[in-house]
C-alpha cells in the first residue's frame, strides 16, 4: 500500500470553538461544515479524522489547577527517562501510562485557561473509538481517527505531531517482505503511518490559530472495517528499545548497580577474551585503595602459553601432597577435589593477582604487627581483584576467584619465577559466561550491621 500524494488533501475543521468538559466532539464536527480544495463539502469514505489531544482531554474533563502541575506529572509518570536541569527550572522526559514518552508526562498550560493544565486523555485509543464509532454513525462514512500529540524528538531540534491515539487506521505499514524498485526485498521496513498523517494534519492545524481538527483525504487505504491495533501498538516494547534511558541516567543505573551484576562464573563459552577487556579490567583494578601511597598490585594474564599447564600441574602436585598428608581424607574425595580446580585448565584466561609486599609494606620486628601490615596490603588486593572481577561483569564477562595459588605461594613464585615478596591473591578465571547467572538471592542489608554497643 502505498499513499497517493497527488489525491492527498488536507483541510481544517473550522468553528469548534472552546471545549468544556462534557462536549459531544462528535456532534460539534458533524455540526460544521468541511470545505475540499474542489469544491466539495463534507466527509467521504476514507477520510481520516485528526484531533489535537487537548480537546479531547478537556472535553473528557482531564483538566487541573495549575498549581498541581508537579503533582499532576508524578502521577501521569510510569518511569523517568532522563532529567535535564537548566536555569529555567527541571524537565522531566517520562514514560506515561500509555507507554509514550515525552516531556512532563504531556501534561500542558498551552491552548487553556490561565491556572490550569490539561492532561492526556486517559486511554487516547478507547478515545478514539468512541469519537470514530459516532462519526461513523453519524456521516455514515467509512472514516478513521487519529489523536494526536506534539513531541519533541531525540536527536532532532522541533517537535512533531505523533499518533497517540488512533481507531479504524492502519498505525504501522508493515514493508516486509515487499520488493524495492532494485528487486531487494525489504526486510524491517517499517511506515508510521498514523505518526505521518498526525505531523501532516499538524501543517494545517497549527498550534496557535485554535484550529484542532483536520481532515486527510487521499490515504482511505489505510482505513480498515475495524479498529484496528490502536496508536498503543507503536510503542516498542521495552526490552527490544536500544534506548530506554537517558544517558545520564543509564550512566547512573550502570554505576548503581556495576556490583550487584557481578557473579562467579564457572561454566565459560568459546567466546574468545579480549586482550584489551583484560587491559580495561586492569586498568580499574589499580585503582583500588592501598596503604601509604602504595601501588602493590601485580597481575600475570595466562592464555594458553605452556607457563600455564606448568604452573597448575605444580600446583596440583603440591595439593595432593597437602591433602594426603592431612588426616582422614580418602583418594575419592581427594579426586573430588582435584576436579574442582579444574576450573583454571578450562578458563580461556587466567589472570592471577599478586601483592608485591617489597613494594612500600613496612617492615616490623615482631609478628603481630609483621601480619596486620600483610593483611592491610592483601585486603587491598581484594579491593583491585573486586574491581577488576566488576569491570569484567560490566562489560559481559565473568570470572571465578579460585584460590589456590594463595595456599602454595613457594610453588607459584617459584614456577613463575617471581620474587619471594610476591603474595598470591589467588586467581582469576576469564571468560564469557556458557549460560546466563542465576539471579541474586537478595540478602537484607540491616543483616550485617553490627548493632551498637552502649
Ligand atoms: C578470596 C576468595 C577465594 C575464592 N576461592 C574460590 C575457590 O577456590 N573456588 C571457587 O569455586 N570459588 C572461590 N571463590 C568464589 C566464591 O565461592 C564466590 O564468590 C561465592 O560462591 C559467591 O558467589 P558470587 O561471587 O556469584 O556472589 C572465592 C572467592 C574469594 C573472595
């Protein structure tokens, strides 16, 4: 279906004058008289009825004191999608309740008495269907109805008349499927028909002559027998919306909740690890808090290089040794937990973390204050694992903390090479996650507060 812009016309009700809540819309434009460019009067099938919101609302009696402006959006408000603070005071671009988002909910001082604000009607498409089922009776035509509203647009300056509520119209003309002028056949091509014809309507409506109605004539290929899907069928769904947010926003719902979407991660996919992911995760990692102006974080990222297999199958000997060697533990659980850290064979990385204790930790005499300054450095390697293991999960990653290496300092330091001051913060396994986390069992906060003491 294409439209046929040679026959498009479009022509203003004239005459509606103000509306109170309680009008018959229907009755006041089959009251007035419509006048085509050829001359003729009145409505004939196909033609499709636009009407500005606002009179629909106040004739639904959807109008408050002014004063409850604020009062009036909060509650219009299904979710805020981005705030934008200027001098001139707060906007708010908001979800409403009929899934539309725009500034301050629609709710709107322009075209009402002064002290008042009008809101959106209730359900635009019930609205649309009652006005189209009246029209219909009364013309005897087969018409359509589009309600409209003015928005204003990501990415573009001005605003724009869309389809907020639509009955006996076709919303969206679905391309897909149909062939080009190439022969390509379109595969997403999508028309927002009512949105078109709501912006053309807006061209002869205009916004300040108090001319609310149009008529289009020329797309009756869009009018159907029925209702039709209503203009709520335009709103994306949700979870397929590449912008759901503001970006201020979204930056503040990632940093919010950058730790919560951490998880250990032990079954990984094929997913090939970016070098430069480790690099990033890293490069948070070193910026964790440490004692004196320290920086003792040291990390060894292991692939495939036959370091790794040397490494792990040190580590696996010394384990054995140390589980044989304790009392009371039998082959088969040994196997068992053996199988365990297997988990470092399969990872596509390894990254293992280190305090390097020659790098600033003070040295004392006595053993006590010898192991709180250790243990001051290693929490601070908790806090760098932390942030490197976030940054991984931030970015679609996972990783498994596995800790063997602290058990076995000698034999890493020693296979690895590195110096006696190196402390193993234990290892992490990389990759991308072979199926999804399982969601958080929320704990409550207020459970690990210590009371306190009097
Ligand atoms: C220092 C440290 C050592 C850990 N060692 C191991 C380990 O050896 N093997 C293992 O499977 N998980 C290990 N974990 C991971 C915990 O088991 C994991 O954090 C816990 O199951 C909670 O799951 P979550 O990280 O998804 O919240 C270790 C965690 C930390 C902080």
């Amino acid at each position: 279906m294409s439209a046929s812009p040679a026959g498009l016309q479009i022509t203003t009700v004239l005459g509606i004058g103000p509306i109170a809540p309680g009008d018959d819309l229907a009755a006041l434009i089959t009251a007035t008289k419509i006048h085509w460019l050829d001359g003729s009067v009145g409505f004939a099938d196909g033609d499709i009825v636009v009407v500005t919101s606002k009179i629909v609302a106040k004739a639904e009696g959807r109008v408050v004191a002014a004063q409850s402006r604020d009062a009036a959006i909060a509650s219009e408000t299904v979710r805020v999608v981005a705030t934008k603070s200027t001098p001139r005071g707060t906007t708010r671009i908001v979800q409403t309740q009929h899934g539309l988002v725009l500034a301050a909910a629609g709710v709107d001082a322009s075209n009402v008495e002064a002290g008042h604000v009008v809101l959106l009607p209730l359900d635009p498409d019930a609205s649309a269907r009652e006005l189209l089922t009246h029209l219909r009776i009364a013309t005897g035509c087969s018409l359509g109805v589009i309600i409209t509203d003015t928005m204003g647009r990501p990415w573009r300056l001005g605003v724009t008349d869309v389809a907020i509520g639509a009955a006996g119209i076709t919303v969206v003309d679905d391309h897909t499927g149909r062939v080009d002028g190439f022969g390509r056949t379109l595969e997403m091509t999508m028309i927002a028909i009512a949105d078109e014809i709501a912006a053309a309507a807006d061209l002869v409506k205009g916004k300040i002559d108090g001319s609310p109605i149009a008529v289009v004539r020329g797309l009756g290929q869009f009018v159907t027998a029925d209702f039709g899907p209503g203009a709520r069928a335009v709103v994306r769904p949700l979870d397929e919306d590449l912008f759901p947010l503001g970006t201020a926003e979204a930056i503040q719902q990632g940093r919010a909740t950058a730790a919560m979407n951490r998880r250990t991660l032990r079954q990984f996919s094929d997913q090939v690890v970016d070098a430069d992911l480790i690099v990033r995760a890293i490069a948070a990692a070193i910026t964790a808090p440490a004692p004196h102006h320290t920086t003792p974080w040291r990390f060894l990222v292991l692939r495939d290089e036959p370091i790794r297999a040397t490494l792990l199958m040190a580590m696996r000997e010394r384990w054995i040794a140390d589980l044989r060697a304790t009392a009371g533990i039998s082959e088969d659980s040994i196997n068992k937990r053996l199988k365990r850290g297997d988990i470092l064979y399969d990872a596509p990385v390894v990254v293992l973390g280190f305090i390097d204790l020659g790098a600033g930790a003070h040295r004392y005499p006595d053993a006590e204050r010898a192991n709180a300054e250790r243990d001051m450095f290693m929490v601070s390697g908790g806090a760098a694992m932390q942030n490197l293991m976030i940054t991984l999960a931030a970015e679609g990653a996972g990783s498994a903390w596995i800790s063997s290496t602290m058990f076995c300092a000698d034999v890493v330091n020693d296979a690895l090479q590195l110096p006696a001051t190196y402390q193993p913060l234990g290892a992490l396994a990389v990759g991308y996650p072979a199926t999804a986390a399982a969601p958080r069992t929320e704990r409550s906060p207020s459970a690990f507060m210590i009371p306190k003491v009097n």
